[in-house]
C-alpha cells in the first residue's frame, strides 16, 4: 500500500481537512498514523485560547495522541495563500525544510497523510513560481482528490485531475464531500466517477462534526484496493 500520500482539494474550503480526518482514523485502525499539515494560515482566538483549525481538528478526533511538533512545518496568522500570509510575517517557505519533515515523518510512522493548502496551483513562493503542486511532485507521493458534489464540480474535477497526470502525479482516487443525495449530485458524481475511471468515496454532508466519527465510506474497498497498488 501507498503508506504515504497527499490529500488535496479542488479549490479551498472543499473539505480536505475533514478527508484527512476520516482516513487518519481509517488508518489508525491498522498502525501508527500521522496526519501533516505542512503550511496552515488563520490563527483563531477563541474564549481566551488561539489555535490553528486544521491541526486541532485532527487532534479532536485522533485516536491517539498527535505530536505537535511533528504535524506542521509552517503557520501563519493571516488566513490567506500560504505565500502572502508568509510575507505579512516577513518570511518565506523553504520546500526543503517541509521535504525533509516529510522524510523524517516516513521514517517515524506506519501511515503518514500530508494534506494541501488550497489547490495545486497555491503558491508558495511566488517570486519563484513555485507551487504547491511542485512540492507534491518532488515528494513522489500519489493523491486523494477532495471534490465538492454541487453545481461546478464536474469541471473543477476534471481540470484538477488533468492536472495532476500531465504533471505526472499518481492518483489514488477521488473523495467527494458533503454529498446529500440531491439528483443533481448522484449525476455528478456519477459523471466523474465514468470521465476519470478513478475509484471515488462519498462522505455525507456533516450536520455536526461529530457525526464524523460514525461516517460509513461508501466505495471504500475500490479505493483502497487501488491505493494497496501505488
């Protein structure tokens, strides 16, 4: 099995977190597992405590206790692109540092998950080009697609997945989020399940996060069988 992957999205806010989060707790299951956030932005303060969203979500539903220093390589306050909130602070991302975390986690942990920030084409160096999807391809590691299922999803899919193999890029499969069943959706779904070929897990829409911790993956033994293949 591909041990090591990435989680990335089609655009921002279309539930990779929420995707890591799941496979993390799958993945627990079978050993030790890490989930990495390489850059975060968006410090929250809230009834006197400040945290970063993303990694205190993974560590609300881990099974077991999460390595704070092992999960994140990079925040920033700002909740913006990775390299303006980086330049609000006056710094810079150095890829080298997040590759070699990266590298350091494989050899601590049975599964490690490392989640993107945004979409492939986030930068985070933009006086140098680089993208994020740059850094996925320097790590040699294969992709789970986070989708949306509403209106839009079909071309933001297929463009992303056109993407990934012109780069290059292995891909397990694709994750729908937040589906609800609407006809529109099944059709959606259903059309990039049959474009792409890819095996694809639905994840209902969450009413409370904590319902996350009962979520039954429907079309979870193709995805995973496939994932066993990278």
């Amino acid at each position: 099995m591909a041990n090591y992957f990435w989680v990335v999205g089609t655009d921002t806010d279309v539930g990779k977190t929420i995707a890591t989060t799941i496979l993390m707790r799958y993945f627990q299951t079978k050993g030790e597992v890490l989930p990495y956030k390489p850059v975060q932005t968006g410090l929250i303060e809230e009834g006197g405590l400040t945290y970063y969203g993303d990694t205190q979500f993974y560590r609300s539903f881990s099974e077991m206790e999460l390595d704070e220093q092992n999960i994140n390589s990079y925040s920033f306050k700002e909740p913006a692109s990775p390299h303006y909130a980086a330049r609000l602070e006056g710094a810079t991302i150095d890829e080298k540092r997040i590759l070699q975390h990266i590298e350091r986690l494989k050899s601590q942990y049975d599964y490690v998950i490392c989640e993107g920030a945004g979409g492939l084409y986030v930068p985070l160096d933009e006086k140098r080009n680089y993208y994020f999807h740059h850094l996925i391809k320097e790590t040699q590691m294969p992709v789970v697609l986070v989708t949306r299922t509403t209106l839009g999803t079909i071309n933001h899919t297929l463009l992303t997945i056109e993407a990934l193999r012109a780069k290059g890029i292995p891909i397990a499969g694709i994750v729908c989020n937040a589906f609800e069943g609407t006809e529109l959706e099944v059709d959606n779904v259903t059309t990039i399940r049959q474009a792409t070929g890819l095996p694809l897990i639905l994840i209902p829409k969450l009413e409370n996060t904590a319902d996350l911790k009962e979520i039954q993956l429907e079309g979870a033994d193709e995805f995973f069988e496939r994932l066993r293949s990278l």
